[in-house]
C-alpha cells in the first residue's frame, strides 16, 4: 500500500520579519508556524561579521568588507520593487463594492476601483 502526504511551505515578510507556514495534508490550518523578528535577524547578521563580544569587523581584503554590503544592497532592491510593484495596482473598495451588490460576487467594480497610489494618498 502506498500514501501521499502533502506539505506545502508557505513564506512572506511582514511587519515583524519574515514569517513561515507549514502545512500537512488537506489541513486549512498550519501545523507550524514561525516568525524571525527583525531585530533578531539584523543581530544575526552583525554577529557573523563581527569578533565576538568586540566592535570590530575583521578581513584580509577590502572585497570581505564589500560584501558585508550585499545583503543591505539586496534589501533595498527587493523593498524598491516591492513598492513599484504595489504601487502600480488598483485598489478595489470590496466592502463597497459588496454592499452595492447586496453581498453577491457579481456586478459592475469599475466604479469601486482606483489607483493604489490614489486610495493611501501615497508619496515617496
């Protein structure tokens, strides 16, 4: 007899670092679920570069210290193209939208829908 168990690992950041979730089975609920502060993760990350319990970040090239870099470099990539991206979509007032159509999921949305930028009055 053979048996098939599904696990899916689900991933995104949030406000309070980066979180993870892990599902079995046609369960709807995680079985785990985990989230690394933000904090947590810049401690981390300063104390692998430093000499323990010292203020002092060791190399024996310059090339070492620029990559000490490349993690800040990454991270302000991925969060511009986080914030270009969101900021190109529309936003749909769904409350509205539902309340208009007496809860049901059909009717016009155009009337509901605005840019993203518009709706949080966003400037960057």
């Amino acid at each position: 007899m053979r048996s098939t168990l599904e696990v899916d690992i689900y991933a995104d950041l949030g406000v309070d670092g980066p979180h993870a979730s892990v599902f079995f089975g046609d369960e709807c609920e995680p079985l785990v679920e985990t989230t690394t502060s933000w904090e947590d993760i810049i401690s981390r990350e300063i104390e692998y570069h430093t000499v323990p319990s010292m203020d002092y970040i060791p190399y024996e090239n310059v090339d070492e210290l620029h990559r000490c870099f490349d993690i800040v470099r990454t991270l302000r990539v991925v969060a511009d193209e986080i914030e270009s991206r969101l900021l190109k979509l529309d936003a749909l007032d769904r409350k509205a939208w539902l309340e208009a159509n007496n809860g049901k999921y059909d009717g016009d949305r155009a009337p509901f829908i605005k840019p993203l930028k518009e709706v949080i009055n966003y400037e960057s």
